[in-house]
C-alpha cells in the first residue's frame, strides 16, 4: 500500500501532525502505532499547559498551542471536552539563584507578550492559601497558565478529528525504514510492508533506535519521572498549581479531587527507593504546604521524558536523507507543544520549506556548541 505521508507514533505530536495534514485535501497520510493510540507518554501526562519558559522557542510553542487549546472544542469537536481551566501557575524560589533565574524568565516571557509577573512571598502566599512563605525568595506567578481537566480526551479529540478527516490510522510498528528513490519503505511488525513519499517520526526517546539502521545519530535518552497521586478528596485544599523551583516538586490538586504530588528529583530503583521518594515529598509537604499534611499518596506513576542535551525538542528534516522528518525529544512538554509543532511540521512539508523555528530544532544543530538550552524544564 502507498501513501503519501507516514506519521510514525501516536502520541499527540504524531497525531497533532496528522491532523494538520489532513487539513490539506488530497494527501493520502498513514498514522503507525503498534502500541496503541496515546500509548507512550502521552497517556501519562496529567494535563499541564503552561507558558511560563525560559527560551524563546519554548515561549512561542507554549503561547501558539495554549491558544490552539483555547479553541480545541470548537476546531476538533471532540466528543468528550478536554475542558481546559486557566488555574495559574506559581513557580516559588527558595534560594536567591533560583529567584534570579524566575526574574530572567520573566523578562524573556514579557518581552514574548506573556502576561507572567514576580511576586513577593506575601503575595505567593495569598495565591497559594495554606503556602508556608516563610524563607521564600520570591515567586513568578501567571494567571492564564492551565490545565486540562479530562488530558485523556486532547488525545482522544486529535485521534478522531484525524480520521474523519480520512487519515488511516494502522495498529502496526514500525521495524525498519529502506529508501527506494522517491519512496520510503516502511516494514512493519507483521511482515507488512507500506511505502510513502515523506515519513515522520514521532517515536519519543525510540526514534535513535529507528535511525540507527540509517547511520543517523539522534542524542535523545529515555529517563524516568514519577507521579504520585492520592485519592480523590471530597474538599478543595490547594489551589493554584505550585512548583517549588529549587526543590523540583510541584503539586496540584486535579478536578476529580485527587492531589497529584511529583518530585522530579526521584532517581534509581523504584522498587528499592520508592518509600524514600515519598518521604522526601512528604517532607517537602511539611515544610511548605502544610494544608496537604494529612494526604497519603498511595498511587505512583511512571513514565519517561524523551530527553535531548538542550531541553528543547527536535523537530524537522533529516539532512541526507529526502523526506525523512523528525518530531521528538520534546522533554517532559510535548502536550504544551503539540498544536505548534504539528503546525509546523505539516506547513514545512506542504510548503517544501522550513520556517526560522524549525531552523533552530533542526538536528544539526547539536554539531555546533552554542546550544540555548532551556532552564525552565521540571
Ligand atoms: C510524568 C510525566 C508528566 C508529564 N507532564 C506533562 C505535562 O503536564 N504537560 C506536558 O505538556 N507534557 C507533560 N509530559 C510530557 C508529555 O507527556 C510528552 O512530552 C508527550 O506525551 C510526548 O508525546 P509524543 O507523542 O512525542 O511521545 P509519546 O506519547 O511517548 O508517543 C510516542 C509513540 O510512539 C510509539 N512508537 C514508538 N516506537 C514505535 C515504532 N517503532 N513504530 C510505531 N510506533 C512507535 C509509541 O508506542 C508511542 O505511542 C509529562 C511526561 C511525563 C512522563
């Protein structure tokens, strides 16, 4: 069978992208996935959508899909609503170079038209009410960051909105890629073969592997991250989100009542060093949000960033190799980043021609060492 485009991994960006494409007529596009739809990380993530970074690139993807998430209902017609709440986000320094870099942030994120602010402890507090200010730095806080309250059906909304809009989706993997001239060809687990003129991979921390076959080194390694959640609580104790900046934990209480806890610290043996993890939140608890004192956590997730030297993701052509692309190593962001970059993607391939965005992501960039690598990843 031959297609036009085969959008390799369906998490959102694999499916952000299909989705931009097909809103092109005429194009034939194959959507890969032997796992299933929203298998990877994608299924994992609890729904945060923020636009407070440390880069520009990281700004502009974050304010581009944030306003695409604004108008998701009414472009994709889910049939469950994401429901997206703009709650605010609050990031707190304890330490003075963890507040000097929260004000470098957000001069870069004003200047980018983010309506983001420092605040003092005293104000932290009044936004966080049952927040221990004691000892705080300072704060950046922006109101119009969100979270979606159902992260499920943004997955669920791009997958059915891409087949009605007639992109074939396959329950296959990918196992080898083979340029034949004009043509890809794609095998695929199942003894199956297709072909297509242009292939993308979407396949988080699996794409290196895919492109070794190629002689195509990708620096992206796959790290694990926890989450940890309690049961729902008929009572609302923490309002906003709040990420403690210098500890790397942050905390929300979700629509359905649970808290989600997760300390980005927590590293090695899971079996072996989980009861220390929940200690070190437990604590972190104590000192700082002492309202959560009596929540128990008995749920822990995990799941894996596609991580990439810079924090930023790599998104675009691979040199040498006609009509390959890439959309990966998006670093713990990909929900926040997905309608940009399967804009992007889809408008670069369309068009024949990369914007000044995609430049930057690109893959060759790691050849060069002036590398902007962003501070802002939790
Ligand atoms: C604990 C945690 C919390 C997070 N919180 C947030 C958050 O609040 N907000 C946010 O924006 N992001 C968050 N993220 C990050 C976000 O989940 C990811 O960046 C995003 O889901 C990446 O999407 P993706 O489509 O690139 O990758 P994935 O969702 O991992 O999808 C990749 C897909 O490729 C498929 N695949 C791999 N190999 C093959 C192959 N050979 N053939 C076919 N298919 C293949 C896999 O099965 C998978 O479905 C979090 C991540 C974690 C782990």
């Amino acid at each position: 069978m031959g297609y036009d485009v085969a959008v390799v991994g369906a998490g959102v960006t694999g499916l952000s992208i299909a989705w931009h494409l097909a809103q092109e007529s005429g194009r034939s596009i194959v959507l890969l996935d032997g796992t299933g739809v929203g298998a990877g990380a994608s299924s994992i993530q609890p729904g945060g959508v923020r636009q407070q970074w440390g880069t520009e690139m990281s700004c502009r993807l974050a304010v581009e899909s944030f306003r695409f998430y604004q108008q998701f209902d009414e472009r994709l017609e889910p049939s469950v609503s994401p429901s997206l709440n703009e709650c605010g986000y609050l990031f707190v320094a304890e330490a003075a170079t963890g507040f000097q870099q929260l004000q470098r942030n957000v001069a870069l994120q004003n200047a980018e038209g983010i309506g983001s602010r420092l605040v003092d402890a005293e104000e932290a507090a009044e936004l966080v009410p049952g927040l221990s200010s004691e000892g705080i730095a300072g704060a950046a806080w922006h109101a119009r960051d969100g979270y979606f309250d159902r992260p499920l059906a943004v997955i669920g909304g791009f997958h059915q909105a891409a087949l009605a809009r007639g992109v074939t989706y396959l329950d296959r993997d990918l196992e080898a890629l083979q340029h034949n001239g004009s043509q890809w060809t794609l095998k695929l687990s199942g003894a199956e073969q297709i072909s297509a003129g242009t292939v993308v991979l979407a396949t988080s921390y699996e794409t290196p592997r895919l492109l070794s076959g190629l002689g195509v080194e990708v620096p992206i390694t796959k790290e694990p991250r926890y989450l940890f959640y309690s049961n729902p609580i008929n009572q609302r104790l923490l309002e906003p989100l709040v990420v403690f900046v210098d500890r790397h934990f942050a905390a929300k209480q979700l629509a359905d009542g649970s808290v989600l806890a997760s300390d980005l610290t927590a590293d090695g043996d899971p079996e072996a060093l989980r009861s220390e993890w929940y200690k070190h939140i437990k604590e972190s608890i104590r000192e700082r949000l002492p309202v959560l004192d009596l929540v128990s956590f008995p749920v822990m997730v995990e799941g894996f960033y596609d991580v990439t030297p810079d924090r930023q993701p790599i998104v675009g052509p691979v040199t040498g190799h006609d009509g390959l692309w890439l959309a990966a190593g998006l670093n713990g962001r990909g929900l926040m980043m997905a309608p940009a970059i399967g804009r992007l993607v889809a408008e670069a391939i369309s068009s024949g021609t990369l914007g000044e965005p995609l430049g930057e992501l690109s893959l060759e960039r790691f050849a060069v060492s002036d590398l902007t690598p962003e501070p802002q990843v939790v």
